[in-house]
C-alpha cells in the first residue's frame, strides 16, 4: 500500500459510515455502502478482490426488483428535455391496496407500518371511491412485489378482521411527487453522470457542473429551486478560483439574481455578496476546529480572514483579534460582519496584502508582547493562514522576522497554515513545502490535519506547528569593532537581509 492509499481509504472510511447512516432508512445501506467502496477498489492493491467475494456482486437482480426500480421513473419521453415542462412528467402506476373500515384504519397502519407506502409527498390513505365508510390503504409495492401478502401480514389482517385480498389501484403521480434526482435521472443522457448535490449559501445553491450538464443547467436550477424550500437562486461556477481576490465568475441559473445572503455557521450569523467574496460551507467543521483550540485571552492573527468566519467566533471567544484580507470587498463585510456580531471592539481589521500584514501589524504586535510574557501567563499566539493555494508559499516570512532573544519556548506563535496536495503522500508533502518556506526542519515538531477531499487527488490540509525559536528570531552578539546593539549575527542563508 503508498502512503496516498492509505491516506485516502483512511477518509474514504469516513465517507462510507456517513453514507451507511444517511441510506439506513431506506434499506439500502448494505447496497449503498459496498458500492462506494468499490469506487476506491481500483487504487487499494486486493480490495476489489475481497469487495467481489461479498455477495453484493453475485447477487441476481430478480424481476421484480426492475420493476420495482421503474415504478418511481417518470415518463421516459422526458429524456433530453432542456427546458422544464413539469406536466410530462405526470404518469399512472399501479399499486397494491387494501380496503378497510376507515374506523380501523389508524390501527393498521401501526400494525403494517413496515408494509405500507412509505414515500415523502405520496398519501398512503386514499378514499374508496366505491364506499364512503372504507378508505384504501396503499402498501409499498416494494414490499409487495406479488401483489399477495405475507404469513404475517395476513395474521395481522385476521386478528384485524379485515380481508386479506390485495387490489390494484391506479396511482397518479406528478412532477411534484419525484424527488430531484430522479428527475434529472430521467432527464439527462442515460449512463451520464447526475449532479444533485450542492453547497447551499443562504438562500443561494451553488454547483459545479460538468460540461456534459451544462446543456440542462437551467432545468438543473428550476428544479432545484422547486424541491428545496428556501431555495431561490442557483448559480453555476464558470471559472476555478485563481484570482487575486479568490472570487469567481458565475451564471445565475435559475431564480432571481440577488446574490447578498445571509448564512449561519456554528450559531454565528454572516452576510455576505458570494458574487464578490469567498465563502465555503464546508469550511465549517474546520472553523470550529480551530476555534476549540483557543482560549479567552489568546491573540489570533488571521491573515486571509475573508468575511470572518475566524476572527468573528475567536471575538466571541474574548480573544484578541487581528484580521486581515486584501479584498475590499472581503474586508467591508468582515466589518460588517464584526458589527453584527457585536465584536467589532474586539477585532482590528485590515485591508493588506498578506505578507505586508506579517511584516507590519503581526510583527509589531509579537514585538512588544513577546517580551512582556511571563513563564506563568497562559496567553497564547495563533496565525491562521486559510489560502491554500499559496498560503505556504507566505511562510518565509516568519525567518528572523523578530530580533533579540527568545521568548520562552511556550509563547513562541503557533502557524495554522493550509495547502492543496496532489501528491501520493499528502502530509509529507505539505510538511516539506513547509520546511523548505521557513528554512528548517519541522520533523516531530508539527501536526498535519486533513480538511476536506477537494477532488479525487486533490486534498486540502492544514498543517500546525509553533515557529522555532532560531527561525523567528535574529540574535545580536557582540563584535569586536562595534557596540553590540551595532552588530547582528547572520547566518549565511540570510546575511544580506534587510531588517526593519
């Protein structure tokens, strides 16, 4: 096995038990689960071997299970459809009923609860069109393939009174009663990859569509818009994030255009244009990461605040904040944002570039409290670096950034910065790209943390560590020619630096 491998089974393990308990309701878990690990069976050397002795992939698909499969499609005449006609997807089908006395009906329903329609949206009681007294009773007809019950069922129905015979009713379905993804199922090309799922901000859904969907994006976004309440807009990605600004070019699909939101993260409320600053919300389990390892009385540094999903819940913390974006847009929410929140005397907000932020603020602010600490205090220095596509690339500023001796070892400034990885061994990469920025080694001296899997060979990480002393600091030394305070010891990697 590589170290890559390992890497991404270890987090495709996590995927697997997420999807196991989402699917769980549905009975489709086992099914769910091994098809999923399948996915990865082509880059874990014997995996596939193991996966194809599991009877998922000797199971015989039955009759029944086609037919139980097309009972939910709409209409095949939908297929290639590009703008949204939802009266084509209207269709009858037929399922199994049973007739009873509407005063038992409440009772049956317990008593049958695993044999009943269960669909979202579909009434599994219906009047008898024949008898005012009696209603039918939809069963699943995945539960009842035959049209015919079980031996239980039909105990049930004896101790019940009522009769065990099964009709068949014509059902009538609507677009209103197929979910998202079985409509675009029907709709796109068969065998073509379907996308339903997206990152909701406010009452904007974003998606990344692939180029062969881009012909149904604006059916995409109206049926997205129809089955997600609260959904008003959708918009499409029309170009990757490499600008200065870590912005991008969108389309509005569907709905109205109005792209200032409102989110909340972690009980805390932003707003926010997404048309103009970067906001992620799958970020959100990382921004409470790293919040959990602050305490009230620490400084953080954020030097790519953004709209301030850090500096904001640090403030709240009682934390002191630093925080800086060179977005101008990214910095007049991050104000507005702290005022909000009621935290905007708790945080001093920058509009900079990210290394003029190290070299200026952050350096003056180390520079007169490093020395002031106490082996008893328990304040503690924090930079957060969220830009991982360049932020490692910011780390050398961090060599021989102060001058004088060393603090104590305990308030040395703790980096939390983020990196893309696409190499076989993520970790390792991050850590040596790392080490080659500050100049030194960090083996045993930092934590590599997966954040997300961004693509399937693109992961983003955050690595942590505390700046060693001899990186962070330039000691003076005597000299024989000129007063100490005259003379700088220089190492050779760094003798023609200029100091401040």
């Amino acid at each position: 096995f590589s170290s890559r491998t390992l890497w991404r089974f270890g987090y495709s393990a996590r995927l697997l038990k997420t999807n196991h308990f989402r699917t769980a309701a549905s009975n489709t878990s086992f099914p769910a689960v091994w098809m999923l690990l399948a996915q990865y069976s082509g880059r874990i050397p014997g995996l596939f071997v193991v996966v194809k002795k599991t009877s998922f992939f000797t199971m015989p698909e039955t009759v029944e299970d086609k037919a139980n499969l097309e009972l939910y499609l709409p209409h095949p005449e939908v297929r290639g459809m590009t703008r949204l006609n939802r009266e084509a997807f209207r269709k009858t089908v037929v399922v199994p009923v049973l007739k009873v006395k509407k005063e038992i009906v409440n009772t049956l329903l317990k008593s049958l609860k695993h044999t009943v329609l269960q669909r979202p949206g579909l009434k599994r009681v219906v009047e008898d069109p024949e008898d005012e007294d009696s209603r039918l009773v939809i069963l699943d007809p995945y539960k009842i393939p035959e049209f015919s019950l079980g031996e239980s069922e039909q105990e049930v129905l004896k101790q019940l009174n009522v009769c065990p015979e099964v009709c068949k009713y014509n059902l009538e379905l609507t677009y209103e009663n197929f979910k998202s993804e079985e409509i675009l199922r029907a709709v796109l090309p068969e065998g073509q990859e379907v996308t339903s799922g997206f990152s909701r901000v406010g009452h904007i859904a974003h998606f990344n569509l692939r180029d062969h969907q881009l012909p149904y994006r604006h059916l995409i976004g109206q049926v997205i818009i129809d089955k997600n309440p609260g959904i008003t807009c959708v918009v499409n990605k029309t170009n990757i994030i490499d600008n200065t600004y870590r912005n991008f070019q969108m389309e509005v699909l569907a709905g109205d255009s109005k792209l200032v939101t409102k989110v909340k993260e972690n009980n805390i409320v932003y707003e926010l244009d997404f048309s103009k600053v970067y906001w992620n919300p799958r970020l959100s389990t990382e921004h409470s990461r790293i919040i959990e390892l602050l305490k009230p009385g620490d400084v953080l540094f954020d030097v790519f605040a953004g709209i301030g999903p850090f500096a904001v819940p640090a403030a709240k913390k009682k934390c002191r904040v630093f925080a800086n974006d060179l977005n101008p847009e990214s910095y007049n929410w991050l104000m507005r944002n702290c005022k909000l929140n009621k935290v905007d005397n708790k945080i001093k907000a920058f509009n900079m570039d990210g290394r003029d932020f190290l070299l200026g603020p952050v350096r003056e602010e180390l520079r007169k409290e490093l020395p002031l600490l106490k082996e008893e205090q328990k304040t503690s220095f924090h930079i957060v670096m969220n830009l991982p596509a360049s932020a490692i690339e910011f780390l050398d500023v961090f060599r021989h950034l102060l001058v004088g001796e060393p603090c104590s070892a305990a308030g040395l400034p703790t980096v939390h910065c983020y990196g893309f990885s696409k190499h076989d061994d993520p970790a390792k990469d991050i850590q040596e790209r790392a080490e080659a920025s500050l100049g030194t080694s960090l083996e045993g001296r930092c934590s590599t943390y997966l954040v997300r899997n961004v693509s399937p060979n693109k992961e983003m990480l955050c690595i942590s560590f505390q700046i060693p002393a001899d990186v962070l600091y330039k000691r003076p030394c005597p000299d024989e020619a000129k007063p100490a305070s005259k003379r700088l010891c220089t190492s050779k990697d760094f003798s023609e630096e200029k100091l401040e």
